[in-house]
C-alpha cells in the first residue's frame, strides 16, 4: 500500500507523470534546440506556432510595454512550459524569452501539443497542473509588489 502523502489522488498523479520521458518516448513529433547563455529563443511579435518545455537549462521571460519597459514576467527552469499562448489563437508571441543559462528546449508544434492534451490524460493532467502554479505565481507576484 503507498504510504499518504496529503495529496489528492489528482495531484499525486500529475507528479508522477514524467513529461519528459513522455516528450523524448517514440512518436511524439518534436525537435530540439540548444541555446547559449543571454541567447533569445524568440522575440515579442514573432509568429506564435509552438509550445516549448525546458529540458535543462533556465529561461527568463519578458514583456517590453509600449513605452519601452521591460518586466521580467516569469523565471522558468527545467520541467515548465512556456509559449503556451498559442493554444489560446494568440499569433503572435506576447513575450521575449532568453536562455539565462545553457538550455535544451523542446518544441512541440501547436496541432501536436493540442493533440497530446486531448489524447494523454497524464500529459493533460501535468499541463494544466503546470499553467495553475503559473498563475499562482503571477498573482503572488503582483501582491507582492502592492
């Protein structure tokens, strides 16, 4: 019998699904890219066409305002998601990311990721768990500077 954790059942399987054994198992369309340090892996107003996922390394994410300011947005590191934004129709990136360390990033092609998340529950499970904790996150975030 496994040991209670305080879990839900819910939440223990979104931790136990491994997104990245998932991602790297046959069959799943995707490539890899590798960026350097303060390299950008893309820029606000690039076209929005995939999801990407941090297989090591860390990125930042940025917004520049129309005044010309930058905000850091979100610090990622391996295991999230970012670039989601094109599951919602938004064609163009709303966000500079730039690698702040080494990093292998996985890129999933849109039509691919919204076929993962409706045909793998666990994928689906991890997804969502993932974009919740971001806006914990964020909403954190913007108390804080209150």
């Amino acid at each position: 019998m496994e040991p209670e954790t305080g879990a839900s059942p819910a939440r223990r399987t979104v931790q136990a699904f491994n997104a990245q054994a998932f991602l790297d198992s046959a069959g799943i369309d995707r490539s890899l890219a590798e960026y350097r340090r303060d390299e950008t892996i893309f820029t606000q107003g690039d076209a929005c066409r995939e999801v990407l996922y941090i297989r090591t390394g860390r990125v930042r994410l940025t917004a520049l305002s129309k005044t010309g300011h930058e905000s850091v947005v979100a610090m990622l590191g391996p295991g999230d998601f970012f670039g989601d934004e094109c599951l919602s129709g938004q064609p163009v990136r709303t966000r500079i990311a730039t690698a702040i360390a080494p990093s292998v990033i996985v890129r999933i092609g849109k039509a691919k990721m919204v076929q993962l998340l409706h045909k793998q529950r666990a994928m689906s499970d991890r997804f969502i768990a993932h974009l919740l904790s971001r806006i914990v996150r964020l909403e954190e975030s913007v108390i804080a500077r209150r």
